[in-house]
C-alpha cells in the first residue's frame, strides 16, 4: 500500500513521533511506502514530497516541529482544490492519507473523505481541545513549559511584591491556562469560556496581597473581560478565518496596576509553549497515535480520526471529532477557584 502523510495547522511537539510511527509500522509490518507530503494541504495540493524511509525517521522522535513542515493552507478556499489533491494522489499512486492536525486540517480531512478521498485523521494541538478524544499530544508538553515559567516567574514576583500576569495560548478553550495555572499554584485563572470581571481580578490581587504575597495570573489568549471583546494583536485572518489573538495579559496588567495600585507586569508566553522537545507522556501518546492511524488506513477506515479514550486508542468518526470544540466546563474552572486570592 502507498499511504501519504501530512502535518497541518500550528506544529507542536510530538508530530515527529507519530510520522516515526507511521513509517516503522507501516514499512516494518506493512511493507508500505510511505510519502511524506510538505507544509500541511500545500504539499498534496502542489505536489510537494520528502521521501519518507526508515532512514529518515531516525532520530526524529525527541524532535520537536515537524520535519514535513506545516501550514494553514485550505485547499477548500483554493479553486479546484480538492480535485487537484485528489490528482496528486492518483499520480502518486497513494492509497491513504493520514492527515495530522487539528480542527482544521481533520475538517478538511472530513470534506474530502465526502469528496472520495481515503483520509484517517490524528488529533494534535497543544489547546487540547478537540472533541471526541481525552487528549491531543502537545498539550502536555505546553503544560509543563507554561509550568515551569510560572514557577520562575513566581520567585522574582515575591522578590519585588509585583502581580505577574502570564499569557498563555487558547483562543477558544482555556485547557493550558487551567491545568499549568493549577500546577503552578496560580491565583487567578482566566480562560475564554468563563468572561470576566475585572474588578473581582483586582479584589483577588488585593487580597493575595494583604496576605503579604505577590498574585500570580494567568490568563488564556482568548479571555475576555465581561462585555468586551477578545484582544487583538493585527486584525489579520488566516485561511481559515482565524484572527490572531494577543495582547490580553498586556491589557490586564496595566488594568490591575490602575485598581490596586500595585506594580504589575505581564509575560507572553506565545510559541514557546510550542517549540522544542516533547514530553515523555506526548511521546507516547503521539507514538500509539501513530501505529493506530497506519493500522487503520491499512484497514481501510476511512473517514475516521484514532482518539484516546481513558488508556485505550479508538477510531471514531471524524464528523464526530470536528462537530464540536471540547472546551473548559463550569465545573472544572469551579475546582480551580477555590485556590483564587
Ligand atoms: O494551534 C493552536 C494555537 O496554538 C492557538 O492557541 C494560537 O492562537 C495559535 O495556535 C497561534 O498560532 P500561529 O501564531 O502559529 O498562527
């Protein structure tokens, strides 16, 4: 079988190890060849390739990014899009594509299963916050990242009694804030899912601060205050109509210097929660990820995306996975505040 693989949208750590996945079992167990395709739907759309053999897959588990490279390309907004990558396909002479991305390159993967084409899905972003699966890889590694820079940021807060106010990535669903605010101690968490009030922000600084101790808050990207609307860095959208997010932290910062009148300041974390070496957990995670997807291509499954349910790898349809975003609930931002102030 010649089974083709991309990698789409914002890369994050573990892509590497589900294409090492693929390309091991499919070729080892298989007998596949495997094809990699360049920079996300660009490389099937105009026949971009990199070879991929067991040689190349060497060495590329602990790497972060991806070796394929990515975009956010959306041949549906290209004329005849979907004919051509079905063109490219039959000159190559592939099978099945395994497409690895999130809610934008799996629902150009559902259209084009519609369109006829043999497509299986991998769920990656580090938001985690795709439907139909507990867990995307990535997300534990931008946990720890974020994690780890509470923790500095913790210490120089306490040296000079600032509140430090941490950015962290999620337009839509506030999972890193949530879990690195958790682990990180943090006093406030803001997500996108819940708006809020700028004012019980600055009574919890005010009180972190009576107790003689500097707040820190974290905030996700596409947080907003009650009856605002998200921050926005450019007014630039992507090919999937995206906007680009930032500059809440920054806003939030200076807001809580006005009302408490102490020293504040904000960090970005931005693409660094992205960028470098996966943890063990998405390592593994990525890895399963990987041998299911070439299983299910070889099986013919199409129109399906591998998932993680509890400990188990299931398929399900990616319909289902891309139907709905799986943001924070009430109850689970209500753990976290008991430990705000
Ligand atoms: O892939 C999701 C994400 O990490 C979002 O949290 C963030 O808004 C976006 O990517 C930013 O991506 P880029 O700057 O690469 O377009």
């Amino acid at each position: 079988m010649r089974i083709g693989v991309l990698t789409g949208g914002g890369d994050c750590p573990g892509l590497n190890a589900v294409i090492r996945a693929v390309v091991r079992r499919g070729v080892e167990v298989h007998g596949d060849t495997v094809i990699g395709y360049r920079n996300g739907w660009q490389g099937p759309l105009e026949g971009l390739t990199k070879p991929l053999d067991l040689d190349a897959v060497e060495d590329i588990l602990a790497r972060g990014g991806t070796v394929l490279g990515s975009s956010r390309t959306n041949p549906y907004r290209v004329d005849g899009g979907a004919a051509r990558i079905k063109q490219t396909l039959a000159e190559h002479g592939v099978d099945a594509l395994i497409a690895i991305g999130g809610e934008d390159t799996l629902g150009v993967a559902r259209q084009l299963t519609e369109d006829g084409v043999g497509v299986v899905g991998v769920p990656k972003t580090i938001d985690n916050d795709l439907g139909a699966t507990d867990y995307t890889f990535g997300f534990d590694t931008a946990v720890h990242i974020a994690t780890e820079a509470i923790d500095r940021l913790r210490t120089t807060a306490e040296s000079h009694r600032r509140a430090l106010v941490v950015e962290v990535m999620g337009r839509h669903a506030g999972w890193i804030a949530l879990h690195s605010g958790i682990a990180g101690g943090a006093n406030v968490i803001l997500v996108p899912e819940q708006p809020f009030s700028v004012d019980q922000v600055c009574d919890w600084v005010t009180r972190r601060f009576e107790r003689q101790f500097a707040p820190i808050i974290v905030v996700a990207e596409g947080a907003v205050p009650e009856g605002g609307a998200e921050l926005l860095s450019t007014g630039e959208t992507d090919s999937f109509g995206h906007v680009r997010l930032g500059g809440v932290g920054t806003w939030l910062a200076d807001q809580i210097g006005r009302c408490t009148g102490a020293e504040s300041r904000a960090v970005v974390l931005g693409h660094i929660q992205r960028g470098g070496t996966p943890t063990a957990y998405d390592r593994v995670l990525a890895t399963r990820f990987g041998l299911h997807a070439v299983d299910a291509a070889r099986d013919g499954d199409f129109g399906t995306m591998v998932a993680l349910r509890g400990t188990e790898i299931v398929r399900v349809k990616l319909a289902e996975a891309t139907a709905e975003l799986k943001t924070v609930p009430l109850e689970r931002y209500e753990e976290a505040q008991a430990f705000f102030g």
